[in-house]
C-alpha cells in the first residue's frame, strides 16, 4: 500500500489483515420462527446485533472468532449458515492510510 510514493504496507493481503488486526464480521442466518428464541440466544451469546428478522453479526477479533463460532455451532443455536467476512482490501487500506495520517 502506497502513500503520497511512500510504502507504509507491504504483504499479501493475509499479511495485511494480520498485521492491521481488523475485526473479522461474523453472520449467522438463523432459523426460521419464534424471534424472541433468537434474540434471547443473541442475548446469551453477547455482542451479537440483529440485521433483519433472520441474521445476526457481530464484529470479532482474531482472538474471540473461535469462541464466537463455536457458540454459534452449539445444539441450541438456531443458526442454519454461517459466513465469516474477513476485513476487505478497500478497508485494510482505509486504515493504514488512516495510521499513516495520525503519525504525521
């Protein structure tokens, strides 16, 4: 990633996602029927913000996406499908152009 000619990011964009530690954005689409089962799990599990009647997504750091998967993949869960979103390259660029800036 270049800057005004200057490099301030270099690697694939594995590399850059690991190096910027952006948050990866989780969604589970849920099952169809009764929403307040679906919220009280969402409640139970925490962070999780509702999109629409059946999703559900949450932010997660490197270190909590596991723990966040393996409550999504529990009996109770109404979760159907799961798509994990890893921070995009329009994003990991936004933000060291944005750590580049608050150097200066």
């Amino acid at each position: 990633i270049v800057n005004r000619g200057v490099k301030i990011a270099d690697g694939t964009l594995d590399d850059l996602r690991r190096i910027a530690q952006l948050p990866t954005r989780i969604r589970l689409r849920l099952t169809d029927g009764e929403a307040a089962g679906i919220d009280q799990w969402a409640a139970r599990s925490g962070g999780w913000r509702r999109v629409n009647g059946h999703l559900l997504e949450i932010d997660a750091s490197q270190g909590d996406k596991i723990e966040l998967l393996r409550r999504a993949a529990a009996p109770e869960a109404p979760v159907v499908d799961v798509d994990v979103v890893p921070p995009t390259l329009d994003e990991l660029y936004a933000h060291f152009l944005g750590a580049e800036e608050k150097a200066q």
